[in-house]
C-alpha cells in the first residue's frame, strides 16, 4: 500500500485529499505546517508527498529544500499544491529542485492529480 504524506495547513483541503486517496487505497499521513511535515518525512519516508506553498513556521520552497538535502528524504517525489495565486517564475523556483515533480494549483481536478501519482508510483516498481 503506498503512503501519500500532506503536507499544509489547510484542513479542508487535506480532508477532501484524505477521503479520495484513502477510498482509493492508499495509506495517508497528514502535517498541518513545514517543520511537522518534515519530521513527518523523514519518519514515514512516504511515497509521495503533497506540499503546499504558503504556511505557518516552514514555507514550501524550504521544505522542498530540507528535504532534497537530507538523505533520507531527497529521492521522494513532492507535487507542489498551491492554493495562491502563481506566476511562471514561482513555478519555475520550484521545479529547480529535483525532488519536485509538479507544480500546480488547489484548483486542479483531483482525478488529474490521481493519475500522475498513479504514474509516478508504476514507474518506481
């Protein structure tokens, strides 16, 4: 069963990603700022993680950092979810680190984000 990591504060948002990715099968863990959902990382090593942008303590881009900095951590794939306003030069801030696989908005249909996950996990058996 893969484990699906959320990372933000938003709790609607992580609620509406845990009732479809948990009916779907898939195992997941949720941290409600940066600094939780690194210590969340490195104890779980999920498969994926979702990250917001904009939060309390921790933003994404140093999260995103940390987590491509440490060992442990720098070979899981982040899709950045963001729920603010984007221009391409954020976008591209983030796709620089390597461990970020997507970049897109909260306004994505959830079934898009489904299947690249779907995709991204087939590739890594």
């Amino acid at each position: 069963m893969s484990t699906i990591l959320v990372i933000d504060d938003n709790v609607e948002f992580k609620g509406m990603i845990a009732d479809y990715f948990m009916d779907l099968g898939y195992m997941l863990e949720e941290a409600g700022n940066g600094r939780e959902g690194i210590t969340k990382a490195k104890a779980l090593k999920p498969d994926v993680i979702f990250l917001d942008v904009m939060m309390p303590d921790v933003g994404g881009i140093e999260v995103l950092r940390e987590l491509q900095a440490d060992e442990d951590t720098r070979a899981i794939p982040v899709f950045v979810i963001t729920g603010t306003y984007f221009d391409k030069g954020m976008s591209d801030l983030f796709k620089q680190e390597s461990n970020c696989r997507e970049f897109m908005s909260k306004t994505v249909e959830i079934s898009y984000l489904q299947n690249k996950v779907a995709e991204l996990l087939a590739k890594k058996k």
